[in-house]
C-alpha cells in the first residue's frame, strides 16, 4: 500500500504508528522506512524517538509536552513534529521550544491563524496548512491512499 501510495504524487513524509509487538515493529519499520526513504521521502515514527533513532528513521512525532524528551532520543539533525490537536498554547510551546513541525488537528481556524502569525510550518489535513496529510481513513486500503494522495494534489 505505502508503495503504490508513495508513487501517487508528491509526498515529502511519511508518519508511521509504532506496533506493540517489538519484532513486528522492527521488521515494519525496517521494510517501510527503506522504502520511504529510496523515494527521497522522511519517514518519521510516532511517540518513540529511541526506535526511531536506532531504526535510522528520519525523525518522530510526538504529542504536546514531550519535545525535549523526543530531540534528546533523536538529537539535533533530525526531525521532531509535535501534534498538538486544536490547543494554540501548546502550539505555541512546542514552536518556541524548537518543533520543525505543529501538526493540528482538521481545524481550518486555528490552522489559518497558525499559518498567518508563525513561522514553524504546520500540517494538517486541511489545504490551509503548509503541509497537508492524509486522514487516517485515507489507509485503509492501496486504492484509498492512492485516491488520498492524489487528492492533496
């Protein structure tokens, strides 16, 4: 699915959900970050900055509260989003304490404002943000993420 996905459009990252299981996270890390990334595309991991920098992934995304923690696990050159929902103070937080990324939730008012007063670029699944991302109905199936990808275009 990530294959024909990433050869949907132009996709500058990928976000993936870390299993429970440890060695199904290692072999699905390893298979979807080496594809990721042979595309010339980031692949960032969710909530688990020590994974993702044993892993060689390109950084982590984490929640509000937890950026220093992530920069720490991923150090300086790598990519450390934070999702912050539809709060602006942690929004806020998060940009000042160094995020290369916000990612809000699909609020087109916060994002605009967001957009309009900061300089940390945001993603949502909104054509407001900087970056837009696909909702996570848009996986459930190749055709789905296709239709997903190219519908941000």
């Amino acid at each position: 699915m990530l294959a024909a996905a990433l050869g949907a459009g132009d996709v500058a990252c990928v976000e993936m959900a870390v299993p429970a299981d440890p060695a199904a996270a290692k072999a699905a890390v390893e298979r979807l970050r080496d594809l990721a990334q042979e595309r010339g595309v980031a692949f960032l991991l969710r909530d688990d900055g020590a994974l993702a920098a044993r892993s060689a992934c390109d950084g982590v995304v984490v929640g509000p509260g937890t950026y220093a923690a992530a920069r720490k696990a991923v150090g300086a050159q790598a990519i450390v989003g934070v999702m912050v929902g539809t709060s602006r103070h942690e929004a806020m937080e998060a940009g000042e304490a160094g995020a290369d990324f916000i990612g809000f939730d699909a609020d087109a008012e916060i994002v605009s404002w967001w957009t309009e007063m900061m300089e940390v670029p945001c993603v949502a699944a909104l054509p407001e943000a900087d970056f837009r991302r696909v909702a996570a109905e848009g996986w459930t199936d190749a055709q789905t993420a296709v239709a997903a990808i190219r519908g941000l275009g």
